[in-house]
C-alpha cells in the first residue's frame, strides 16, 4: 500500500471511529510506531485529525466532508472513485468540482495527496466549486487555492446555484471537471440531476471546462432524473466502480472513454 492510500484509508478510519490509537494504527496498517505517528502528525498538519496522546481524534472543521461520505449511499465504490479521480489530478491545475457525495470524497482524496506532495505548496492545485461544504473544507488546506462561483445556497446540495453563479464562469477557464451527476441515462442520452438550477449551473461549468469527467458510482447507471445536464459527447470520460454489469459497461464504453476504479 502506498503512502497516500495508507494516508486516505487513515483519515477515514479516524473520521468514522471519531478516535484511533496508535497501537491500532500499527496493528491495522502493518505499519511501524513511527510511521504511524508521522501519518496521524501528517493528518494533523491538514486539520483532517487532532493528535492526542496515543493516537487521534476527528478534527470537528472537517465534519462535513468525513459525514457526507461515510453516510452516503455506496461509500466503497464512492472512495474508489475518488482515490481514481484523484490521481488525474497534479500541481498548478485549476480543477472544478461540483457538489454532492462523490465529488466531496475526490475534493478529501485531493487534499490528502496535495499535502502528501511538497511540489503542491510551490505550485498549488486550483479548486473551482460552487459546494459550500468542498470549499470549506479545502480552504484550511495550503497547497489548495479555492475559487467559489457565488450564487445562493441550496440546503439539500450545499451547492451554489442561480444567475450570481454563473457570472464568473464566462472569465475562468478549468483544466479539469469532474461533474457529479444523479443519472446516467442511457434512454435519454446524457447525465441529469433532480434539481434544473443545479443542472444549469453545471452545464456551464462543462463549457468552461477543457476536460469533463464524471465520477458515477454503479447505483446511478441507466437511472433517470429531472434536468438534463449535458450529453455523452459533452464529457471526455466517466470513472465507475467495479459493481458496474458487463452490459452496463459495454453501453458507456460504445458513448464514452471508460475508467474502472477497482481500489
């Protein structure tokens, strides 16, 4: 196991125990006692955790992100997803991230990489997002800069959405999307949402993007939603787990360069 999974799969012990000592650590990770205590004080630098004698604890900033993935639907398949998308991603890019369970664990799986990495505080990632709770919890993190679009707060989504939203996209330009998406419909041919001011919002993110990709658990395949966001031909690719059916795949991969995460 590398360093950065060791590091992923810490944080999110420690955030669905809400403590850890460092006996378990070494134990669980196979890993020596100071290795495990350069781990946790790896995680404290990031705010992910607060070391305590012995081991750890949750950090109460970072609440949002460790909640909304641990109570999530498919949280396996969704941390696979995310350690996948993570690694599209490398210093000095501007990446943009929508709201929702998945983009939340890849913005999570970024931080953890980005401080694992001293080439992030020369030259730091970019995070473009119109989710409160993302931007939250990447702005504590030096190696990432947090640019928000604006616009006002949807309470189901923590996502920013009408016309203030859209009034900066036209003047930035992301290297990377990744669009999170509540079906993937192969009826109608694109990606939807529940909510038509969240699908408008994105669908001028993916204009203002050079590269989309859709992380989508296997749950969200041949599903079905309110608002269109954009088409098959609108996105350069999607990341799935490895739940996805053979037939499944074999429809995405007719439409849309395909990445199986099987972390």
């Amino acid at each position: 196991m590398d360093k950065q999974t060791r590091l992923s799969q810490l944080a999110k012990a420690v955030m669905e125990r809400g403590v850890i000592d460092l006996d378990d650590v070494v134990r669980e990770f196979g890993i020596s006692p100071a290795t495990a205590r350069r781990d946790l004080n790896s995680l404290a630098d990031q705010q992910l955790v607060v070391r305590t004698r012995g081991g750890a604890r949750a950090h109460a900033r970072s609440g949002d992100v460790p909640l909304r993935f641990r109570t999530s639907r498919n949280p396996g398949q969704k941390h696979a997803i995310a350690l996948e998308a993570a690694t599209m991603v490398t210093p000095g890019m501007v990446v943009g991230l929508t709201g929702g369970t998945t983009t939340t664990a890849i913005a999570h799986e970024i931080a953890i990489r980005a401080a694992a990495d001293e080439a992030y505080l020369e030259t730091p990632v970019t995070v473009v997002t119109n989710a409160v709770n993302i931007a939250n919890d990447l702005t504590i993190r030096p190696q990432v800069r947090v640019v928000m679009t604006g616009g006002a707060a949807s309470t189901s989504s923590f996502e920013l959405v009408g016309p203030l939203a859209m009034l900066i996209l036209p003047s930035i330009r992301m290297d990377l999307y990744f669009l999170g998406v509540n079906a993937v419909d192969f009826d109608s041919g694109g990606f939807y949402t529940h909510v038509e001011d969240e699908a408008a919002i994105n669908a001028a993110m993916v204009q203002a993007a050079a590269r989309t990709i859709v992380p989508a658990d296997s749950s969200k395949l041949g599903g079905a939603a309110f608002a269109r966001i954009c088409g098959f031909d609108d996105v350069d690719g999607i990341i799935v787990d490895a739940g996805a059916g053979a037939d499944q795949l074999a429809q995405l991969r007719a439409l849309v360069p395909v990445t199986v995460a099987s972390r």
